[in-house]
C-alpha cells in the first residue's frame, strides 16, 4: 500500500513541476545587441507603450492565447479586460499604439527572425534560433 501511495505522490509531483515548466516564459528579440538584459519592469513598459532606451517593437499574442494570459498575469500583472480599456484610450488619445498581435507562438517566432527590432514573448520551451536573443525569463 505504501508502495503505492509513494508512486501516486510521486507522479503527483511530476505533473505539478511539468505544469510550472510549460508556464515558463521567454522574452525573445531580434536585436544586434545580443549583451541586452531586460528587467520585468522594462519589459512591462515595452509591452505596454512606455519609452526604453532601446529601439524595440513589440509584438503579442491574440488575448484568448495562454502564453499571452500567462504573460499577462506574470509581467504586465493585469487582466485582459484592463488592458484591453488602455489601449482603446490610448488609441482614442492618440498617444500610443498597441502591440501588433500575431496569431499563434511559431508565427511570432517567423516575425521576430525576419525583423530587425522586434521583440516578443513564447513559451521557454520553444527552441530560440541564434539570430535572436533572449532578453528576459519568466519562472
């Protein structure tokens, strides 16, 4: 019974630490600096319209995608709805622009190879092609 007991909490805790696994993320760039580090907080900011000393141009994901829902709740630490209301008054403002929205993680991963400046987020899982660089990691 023991024996059985032990495998049952054992595959448990498999399945728990594969599940934290896929909710790990990767902030990825298409940058001719491969030294650049990104903070949370810039990421957050670049994500979200704000200014960085680097010339970046975020791309996201559709608001129904997981990775997005992740990367919402672990960087940008706001609901969909809430960020969704930014950016329709930034746009109604005039002041800034949302990020483009690709349709699913291997179109993000083609965007980002094929232009210069461009930044976005994946699942850490995806493998990164060595033109680009990963600029933050999310656990």
């Amino acid at each position: 019974m023991n024996k059985y007991l032990c495998i049952v909490i054992l595959s448990f805790l498999g399945s728990v630490k594969a599940a934290m696994a896929n909710d790990a993320l990767i902030i990825v760039a298409n940058t001719s600096d491969a030294s650049i580090q990104l903070t949370r907080q810039q990421v957050r900011n670049l994500f979200m319209g704000g200014a960085l000393s680097y010339d970046l141009n975020a791309v996201a994901l559709p608001p129904e995608n997981h990775t997005r829902v992740l990367f919402n709740t672990k960087v940008v630490g706001l609901t969909e709805s809430r960020i969704q209301s930014y950016w329709a008054q930034m746009r109604f403002t005039g002041r800034k622009k949302a990020p483009k929205e690709i349709n699913n993680e291997q179109q993000v991963l083609e965007y980002l190879k094929t232009h210069q400046g461009s930044i976005g987020y994946l699942p850490a899982g995806m493998p990164v092609p060595d033109e680009l660089t990963v600029v933050y990691k999310i656990n």
